[in-house]
C-alpha cells in the first residue's frame, strides 16, 4: 500500500505517532519473549517499507528503556521523543525532533508521549516532561528550521486536543487511533488533526499543499488495507520468519499459518 502510494504521489513521508512496538504499557512474563521478538520483526518491517520518523509512544517502554535504545540501533528509520528524559540529569534520551526534507520542503517532526505510567521494568530511569511545555519549546525551535511541522502525539484523545488547543504553530498533528481513527484532518486549535487505524488496519494519509510560507490546504482520507492489496513480497518472508520461530518456540500460540506460507 504504502509503494503503491509513493507511485501516485511522490512526494511522500511515512510517519507512526507512537505505540508501535507493544499493544499495552505492560508485558507479562509468560509472553514477554515472543513480545520482544514480535516488536522485532515489526522494526524490520517499518525499516523495509521505508518509514521515515516514528514517535515513542509509553506502550512502547513496556519491555524497558535498555530494550529500546538497542531496538533503535536496527530501525532504518529515525525513532524520536521530545518528551521522555532522564531521571537523574532531566535531558531527553533520544532524538527530540527530526527534519525531513521532501519536494524541496522541510518538514520538522517532534514526538510527544503522554505521562500514562509505563510497564517498564527501569521504569525509575526516565520520566515524561510536561507535553505542553515541551510541544511550546520544540515549536519555536522548528519554526526556524522547517516549513512544516508536524507533531506525532501518543496520548489519549482527549489529551490530544487539550494540546492541541493550548500549543500554537502546529500545521499537523498525528495522534494514535484510540478511541477511533480521524479520517479526514479535523481544526483543533490553530492546527489540523488526523489518524490513521490502530496496527495498520487504516493508513491515513493526508496531504498538504505548501505556499510561499505555511501550508494553505490540509486535506486526507482514511485508506483500507485488504486483501485486494499487492503485499509487499519481502514482508510476505518477515511474516513467515516470525510465523515459524513462534511455532517453534510456542506451538499452541502460533495459530494458523499466514495465507503467504509455503509449506
């Protein structure tokens, strides 16, 4: 889907607003395994789709903070967060914000993770700045920087808007889908807000049309991924990797071979 997008428009970034990794903010130990080698073979499959920036969302801390710094070392992607820092010296541990420059325009990314507690087992070794203080920094840095800039927020919705109402000079902002995707980008504040369906079932795509300064139009749609849609070939072979170190390793949880298995 997403090639299939880039044939059509070419000028095109791929973006996740956070909680990509885990479904929930804590793993259990019985599944705590597979959980890690799931998130895995979800890296290495935004990393061939060629994602370009994804937000840490707090689901994402739930196999720990050790865990992630070495998952990003694998990602092809740039994996951010404006917000989560330090316990000890209060300074962000990753990336805050990444540029991206597409059609001749850059377009400045940041990543906020609301403060929902994490699972993490080094939960004491970070903490969540204050959104709102953060997005009011990262937006006076970027605007020097970027034509465009986009906040990726995971958070709860209504999080999400008092955000967006309290933060100016946002053009975009990406939330998570819970408790319902944003098909078309809706005004909130002085931005526009959108999302797409929770672990791809939806893609949102939204497109914006840049003046001589600031975007002028924000428009997009929620697209379907089904089976009429031409899978990439090299995911067709992740799929059926993971498939079969889960049977190996925990038989009665595999189910049902992927429809793309040769056996």
């Amino acid at each position: 889907m997403i090639a299939e997008i880039r044939k059509s428009y070419p000028n095109v970034l791929v973006a996740d607003a956070g909680d990509f990794l885990f479904r929930s903010i804590h793993l259990s130990s019985i599944g705590e395994e597979a959980d890690k080698v799931a998130a895995r073979y979800v890296v290495k499959g935004m990393s061939l789709v060629k994602y370009d920036v994804a937000n840490i969302g707090p689901n994402d801390l739930a196999a720990g903070l050790d865990f992630l710094l070495d998952i990003k070392k694998e990602a092809a992607f740039t994996i951010i967060s404006s917000n989560i820092v330090s316990t000890k010296t209060s300074t962000p541990i990753f990336e805050t914000s990444a540029i991206k420059i597409v059609g001749g325009i850059k377009v400045g990314f940041f990543g906020i993770a609301g403060s929902g507690a994490s699972g993490a087992h080094d939960r004491d070794t970070f903490s969540f700045a204050d959104p709102q203080e953060t997005g009011e920094k990262m937006v006076m840095e970027l605007s020097k920087k970027a034509a465009v800039i986009v906040a990726l927020l995971a958070m709860d919705r209504k999080d999400a808007y008092d955000f967006a109402a309290a933060v100016p000079g946002i053009d975009l902002i990406i939330t998570t889908s819970q408790p319902q995707p944003i098909p078309v980008p809706k005004p909130v504040g002085t931005s526009y807000m959108a999302s797409g369906d929770e672990k791809g079932k939806r893609l949102g795509r939204t497109s914006i049309v840049v003046g001589s300064s600031r975007p002028y139009m924000i428009t997009g749609q929620v697209v379907p991924i089904g089976s009429l849609i031409n899978r990439d070939p090299s995911l067709n072979k992740l799929e059926n990797d993971y498939y079969r170190w889960l049977k190996e390793y925990s038989p009665e949880s595999a189910g049902d071979p992927p429809d793309t298995m040769d056996e």
